[in-house]
C-alpha cells in the first residue's frame, strides 16, 4: 500500500466485537484537512451520522475514529452523546477540538456503544503509536461480515507534486443482519479547497457507490468520507489538474465498490451491468439497477442460467424509457437478445461462460439515446439467506 | 363454489404445458358483457397485452381464453397474430366476433404459443361442452408454478337481486423463472355499465393486488380483466349499492391478492405489513412496500427472527415522510419498537409467533398523519433460490 503524506493510523481491540478481533481504529493527520462527506439519506440515520454532518460543516478536520460492534443507530440522544464523547476522547489525547473527527459506527443496530470500551481503545492506539502503516489495521478493524479488507489507490499529479489517493471501505451486505454497513474513507495529500473536494466528492460517489446494490437495502450507517491534508505540497491546482484528480478519485470509489459488491453477502459473482444508448442518463441508471436488484436475475447468475427473459423483463418494468422493438442484450459480449426477441444461442457456451468467470458482464443497449451507466452486483445465493435467516441477536 | 349466473367454462389439455396437464381454458357469458383490464405496465408486455387492450376498447365482450406453457412475450408481431389468432378460433367456435375475447397468457417468455395445439384445444373443450362447474377447471388450467388455485367469491344487492362475484388467479413468484404470471379474471352476473365496472376495477386492483409483492419483479403477462353480463337481472343500481358492489369487489380481490402471496414461490410464511398514521396514503403504501420488498425482512421471517431493525431500516429508506423517534412497530401485536429505539421484549415468545403462525402481523406507526395502507408478501426461503436458480430451459 502507498500512503499519502501525512497520515499514520492504528487500530485496538475494545471488546465492541464480540469475536474479539480489533475493532476501533484511528487515522490522523499531522495537520488540519480539508473534508467532504456522503451520508445515508436513510431516516434513522446513526447518531454519529447528524455528528459528523456538524463536525464537517464546522471548519477543518484532522482525523477520522471508526469502531465496529455496534452500529449506534436507532438508540436516540444517549446515541449522539457516545459519538460526540468519541470525538471529545481523541480530541484530549492529542490536544485538538472535537468537531475536527469524524467518528465511525458500523455493527448492530439499536445496541450503545460502550463508551468505557471505546475510550480505553483509543488510549491504548495511542499508547502503541500510530504509523502510516497502522491505516491498514484500520481497515481490517472496521470489518464486520467482510470476508477480505478492501483498499484502492491512485494518484495524480497537481502544481508539479505526485498526490496519493488512499481509500479504505467495508460493506459486506447494505444490511449485515442487523447492521448498519457501508463505510468508506479516502485519504489524500492533495492541497484542494473544500468545495472542490465536495464536489469531486460527490461525483465519484455518485459514479461508484451508487452504482452498486447488493440487496438494495440502504443501511442507516453508509458514510463516504474524504481527507485532503495537503501534505504533497501542491502551491497551485489547475482546472485541468482538478478534472485528472475528479477521475482518480472516481476510479478509486470504483474499486472499491467493485470490491464491496464481490464481498456481498454469499456472492459468488461480481456482476457488470452496463445500460448503454439510453434516452438520458437517469434513465440508463434506472434500467441497470433494475437488473442490478432483481432478485430473479441475480438467482439466475448463482444458478449459471444465461436467462435474457429476466434481464429483458427487468429493463422492462424499470420506468427507462425505451422501444422494446430495438433493445439489444449481451451477456459476456454474447449477443443473447436483439430487436426485442431472444438470439439462438450457444447455451452450454453461455453456462460455462457463467461457471468459469468470477465477473460477469451484461451490456444492454436501449437504442434509445446516447447516454450510458454502470451498476455493479453480486448474485443471489443459497448462502445469502442462510446469513439472513439464520442470524440471531 | 358459487357462480355467478350466465357464465360457463371449460378446459382441456391441449399440449403447451410439458407435464400433459390442463393449459387451455375457456369462460363464456351466454350474453354479452360490460369489461374491463388492468394490464402490466412492462415496455415488454406480452403480445396478447396489445391484442387484449384493443378488444377492450371497441365494445361488450363474450368470454375469456386463457392458455398456459408459453408467456407469448417478447415474440413480436407473429405473437400478437398468434393472440388474434386465439380470439378468432373461440369466435368461429360460437359465432362471435373476435374482438370480444380477451386473451391470457402465461408461460416461458420468448417462445411463441403453438396455434395449432391452441385451436384443437378450444375444439375439444366446445365438443366436450361448458358448464358452470368447468370455470373451476380454467383456473386450474391457468396454472403454472402455484400449488394450489386460487379462487374468491363475493355477493351484494343491486335494484333488489342478489348479485354474485367470482374471482380466479394465478401467480406464484410475481414471474416464475422466465415466466410472466399474475393473471386474474373477475365474473359477475351484475348489469354495470362500463365506465363504472371500470373504476370499481381499478380502485379495487389499487386496494390489492398492487399492494402484493412476492419479489418485485412486474411481469410481461399480468392482466386483471373483469366481466358484468347482467344475468343477475338488476334494473337499475343506487349510489350506495355501487358502493357496496366496489366494497364486495374489492374483497374478492384482496382474498386473491393474499393467496397469490402465501403461495409465493418459496414462501413458508403470509405477511401482511400494514403502516399507520401516515402523512398521506402514498407514503403508507411506499413505507409498506420498502418492508415488504426488502430481502433482509424477508429473510429474517424465514429464520423467525423478530428483527425490528430491519424493518425500520425499510421505514427509513422508504421515502415516506416521518419523524424517526415518533415510529412504532408492532410484530403480532407485541410492540417490538417506540419513538424510534427498540423495546425491550421477549424474544423467545416472538420467535414462538413466528414459528407457529403461519400469517405474520407487522404494524407499523408512522405518527405523521392519518393515512394507512396495507401490503401482502411472503417470506424468503432457501426454496425461493433453488426455485429460481436450479431452472433451466
């Protein structure tokens, strides 16, 4: 892993998981970031969601608390007041104000953190010092039901200086059982002005995070939160620079939504779904997650079955508008479905195309505009609704 | 079961369903009728959609035919001269006209229905003669996936004769694999003019089977069609006896909505999700809808896990408009949640609802108004996976 400048990271085992694996982490920066952040519009948001809203509205941040076990959601004031009193014991431990962190929640909803546990937890990282380093422990204690750690890098160049893109995500299913799931933190040492960073932000957000689903439930903890620190030194950023940044920061997100969907709860395929030729851009969105989210489509994939009947139907109840005469369909660059009618195929070829490749891809042209997008999925396995069913508080 | 007079039916195997069972059916009025439809509003409708539409608009209607095996969807312009087709061989049949057919279709998408079986099919059903008893025998010819038929029966007064409604549905997941499903057919012996059959038919389609989900998907074939012939011998119709005919249709409709629900595909469990002092009935119906379309809910049902969080989680991403800490859930009539945190309850005697009962209750309490709706689903099992992953066709 490359690490921007000026960030160190670590992470302790508080007894919040009761597995007893690490499970609070901390990244600082050595100076005051710019920062942006994406929250769920869900409206039983965590009470360290409305934290962190003020705490970024407020000025500049220097770091970023996160801990898994319990997702602090649905448990009302006695809730903000554990968040703030996160933010206010990292705040002591290294002499800065609270509102510069953003604190973390991911685990069962409806549980308080223990405040006890986190303090302890925080003390004993900084006992055991931060390193840059210690961000991928960060990483790791922020799992819940992840199977594997997700990272991304990238970089860029601004004002003459190479700039680092680090992003850490987890998110298993939208939803664990009970959990509030999907976090994501970039980390940069790009010097960019707030609004610029919201802004890029926001884009990548919405050409990555947004584009997956893995069973369409939009959890009450999902945060994307960004850092720029500044530390690679860049005096100056040109308008040019800033687009090359935006696409850094884009193909970053991407990859880690990529990994967040092929980490889905029981998956055994990451799915590509890629509308293309559509009237608008809302509307290419909109036929691909329908296919993104059909249950039918994606018990299908775990099932090896290369059935257009369900993608076309799915497209077909999306709310795209489109002439069903002209839609095209191809599953791994098979075409399977033109001018609104199945295409005799090669189904034993379909089906190994279906066992063999761990990413499926599925383009659909609507031939209906020009504007295109992409959702990434997992398929639906017996495995999902066995974590599903069978968990228990 | 109770039929409405002047209607006879028939059915017969005519070769379009692999198994050798019934898969043609055909209802007659012996005079003619006022009808209506509600259709699917899928870009790939079925080509009988089209054809039925039509007929609906040009005048009174004679009967029903209704063949299962092949969907006729996504077949084109020969798919809607194989449903022209259909119309015309019933009306040779009995001298009628063919726009006063409506056409059913259920079965694979994609391969078109064979005429020729089609039209031995109604031949031997006109040689082997319609009766009242032999309606039973078209909604078990309409069947695909279901396990059992589904049927309704309802009765009011209008200008001082009793007047009798019969209903007959078909569905089992929303679509069977590569199925188009949903297909039901109303028979009243009731004299309505047309308009008013139409909006007694819409307002109860809105009331039920458009507040039933078994996987979110909307098929290419789902169609409601309803038929007034009059035989009751009702002159005239009051206000309030509209009312109540509305009231009685409507029930009809909800008792088939529900079975088309428990007989989801997989489904071990009936849930009935109703949400309560809502802002506005749009908002009732999309919060109840988010809990009942959610996989996590869904699955959590299924392990008989009295998991509130998910169904707030669904609350809480629904759109509706609502104070979080004002929600209450109640889950068999045990508050399970209020103002917005989990309530401390008995797990085990939840658990023991779940496993006993086999129609789950959820309440929910959006206190942000007076306006409620109710939504009828089914669990998510194992069986639903292996239903719709292990088909091939």
């Amino acid at each position: 892993m490359k690490f921007p400048k000026g960030f160190r990271g670590g992470a302790a085992a508080a007894g919040l998981k009761k597995s007893g694996k690490k499970d609070i982490g901390l990244i600082l920066s050595d100076v005051p970031c710019a920062g942006a952040g994406v929250f769920t519009r869900n409206l039983f948001a965590g009470a360290n969601i409305a934290v962190c809203r003020r705490h970024l509205a407020k000025g500049t941040m220097r770091g970023i608390v996160v801990h898994a076990g319990q997702a602090n959601a649905c448990t009302g004031t006695e809730g903000e007041k554990v968040a703030e009193a996160t933010a206010a014991a990292v705040a002591r431990l290294i002499g800065a104000d609270p509102a510069e962190f953003v604190v973390g929640s991911t685990g069962v909803i409806g549980v308080l953190p223990d405040l006890g546990r986190i303090e302890a937890g925080l003390k004993s990282i900084a006992e055991a010092g931060l390193s840059p380093e210690g961000i991928e422990d960060v990483g790791r204690a922020m799992m819940t039901t992840d199977l594997v750690p997700k990272s991304a890098e990238g970089t860029c160049r601004m004002g003459g200086k190479q700039v680092r893109i680090l992003g850490l995500a987890k998110g298993s299913g939208m939803i664990h059982p009970n959990m509030g799931t999907m976090l994501a933190y970039i980390l940069t040492d790009a010097r960019l002005p707030r609004p610029e960073l919201r802004a890029a932000l926001r884009a990548a957000s919405d050409a990555s995070f947004n584009c997956m689903t893995v069973d369409g439930d939009t959890s009450t903890s999902d945060m994307l939160v960004a850092l720029a620190n500044g530390a690679a030194g860049n005096e100056s950023i040109s308008a040019e620079e800033l687009v090359k940044f935006r696409e850094a920061l884009t193909k970053v997100c991407q990859s880690l939504a990529r990994q967040v969907a092929s980490d889905g709860e029981g998956a055994t395929r990451l799915v590509t779904i890629r509308v293309a030729k559509a009237k608008s851009a809302a509307d290419a969105k909109r036929a691909a997650m329908a296919v993104g989210t059909s249950s039918l489509v994606k018990t299908a994939i775990f099932g090896r079955d290369p059935n257009w009947g369900r993608i076309a139907c799915a497209v077909g109840y999306s709310g795209a508008s489109f002439d069903p005469k002209r839609v095209s369909i191809k599953l791994g660059g098979t075409r399977i479905f033109a001018q609104g009618r199945p295409v005799a195929q090669d189904r034993a070829a379909l089906a190994q195309y279906l066992r063999d490749e761990k990413e499926v891809r599925m383009e659909i042209e609507l031939n209906a505009g020009a504007a295109e997008a992409t959702v990434w999925t997992c398929d639906f396995s017996y495995d999902y609704v066995k974590i599903n069913a069978e968990y228990t508080t």
